[in-house]
C-alpha cells in the first residue's frame, strides 16, 4: 500500500500542505504523521493547558484528514535540537511505515522549530535509507521528500493544484481555533491562490525538494 508521511514540529503544521495530502488520500495513500512538539513555545503562562487545547485540535484534524496512525513525540519546543535520540526514534517510524513520499518543514522557514524538525527530519531519512541502525528496523527504498511552503516563500519545484480541495482545506483550518487568526487565514489562503495563479488554476500548494535527497522522477514515473 502507498503511503505519506508528514513530519511535523507543530500539532497544526500539517495545515500548509493539507490539500496534497487530501488529494493523495482520495488516490488511495495512507496518511501518517510524525509530531515533534506540544507548541507550548510564545505562551507565557498556562504552557500545559495550550498544549492540551492544541492536542486536542490537531487529534479533530488529524480525524478530520483520515490520518491512519499518527505518533505524538511531546518533545518541549524550547529544547528541540537535533540528537541521537530524536533522529533515532523518527528512523524507526520511517522504517515502520516505508513511506513512499515524506513532508518535511521547509528549511529556510524563519521559525526555528521548524528549521530544527527540517534537519532532524533529513538526517532521519538519510539513515532509514542506509544499511545501518539495522536495530531500528530494515532500510526503506528511496522516498520522495518535499519541503512545504508556508511564512517564507521560495521558487518551489512543485506546485500541486488543489483547488477541488479548498472548501476541505477550509473546513480543516476551523479545527484550529487557538491558532487560526482571520490574518493568518487571510495569509494562507492568499499564498494558495498565488501559487495557484502561478499554473492557471484557482488554489495550489508549493513545495521545494529536499537538497539533500534528490527527486527521483525514475522511482515516480517507471514503478
């Protein structure tokens, strides 16, 4: 079976390529996440409550999305570096799952959560392919790895038309009530129609491959 993996540093960073993952799912994919943080990061008082309050929409949304399993890692934003430990329990979901596309945080991002999960995320990758670590499970074939786009637009590599998913991808932003403000959908929504501008159609999802695992359009187009 054909599978996605998202890995994520937010509970709601799934949100930025959520229409791809809809229109892979409706394709016959099974969708997985990896979520690196509570969030509890910018909130001075009461850390323990939003993370609950973000757990509880992201587990809405993931329901919402038809996430098949996700693996909730609750790791504190302010200590996320990569380690040993972190890269070596995301090899094991990667070797579990032997996902046929992953998503990843873009690496440019100005947030440093993000770029932290970016770097995690690779080495991660980059390990689950090599024949080592072989405690953590067999090596995986070569994925597909995309950066998704979201407060730093890039060139992008790809744009996905996902404009027969935007009345989804509304739906799916309302689970996000603590974090969804009318000028971060305004923001969202208008990057989908530039990049959706960009290929003639009315939304579209961005997205820059990961330069360190190159596109294999051979693995893509011939098997």
């Amino acid at each position: 079976m054909k599978s996605v993996l998202v890995i994520s540093a937010h509970p709601d960073d799934h949100m930025t390529c959520a229409g791809f993952l809809m229109k892979l799912r409706r394709s016959g994919y099974s969708l997985y996440e990896i979520v690196l943080t509570g969030g509890n990061e910018g909130y001075v008082n009461e850390k323990e409550k939003i993370i609950e309050i973000r757990k509880r929409e992201f587990e809405k949304a993931s329901k919402l999305l038809g996430m098949k399993e996700v693996y909730y890692l609750g790791y504190k934003e302010e200590e996320l570096i990569m380690n040993r430990e972190n890269v070596e329990k995301v090899v094991t979901v990667i070797r579990k799952i032997r996902p046929n596309i992953i998503i990843i945080p873009n690496s440019d991002d100005y947030h440093e959560n993000h770029i932290e999960t970016n770097k995690i995320a690779t080495k991660a990758i980059r390990t689950a392919m090599k024949k080592r670590k072989l405690e953590l499970g067999e090596p995986i074939e070569w994925p597909i790895v995309l950066e998704w786009e979201y407060s730093v637009p890039k060139e992008p590599d790809i744009i996905i038309d996902i404009s027969s998913e935007w009345k989804f991808k509304k739906k799916l932003l309302k689970c996000y009530k603590s974090q969804i403000t009318r000028s971060e959908y305004q923001k969202l929504k208008a990057l989908n129609e530039y990049r959706g501008a960009a290929i003639g159609v009315k939304y579209a999802e961005a997205f820059k491959v990961n330069r360190f695992i190159p596109f294999r359009l051979d693995k893509l187009l011939f098997c």
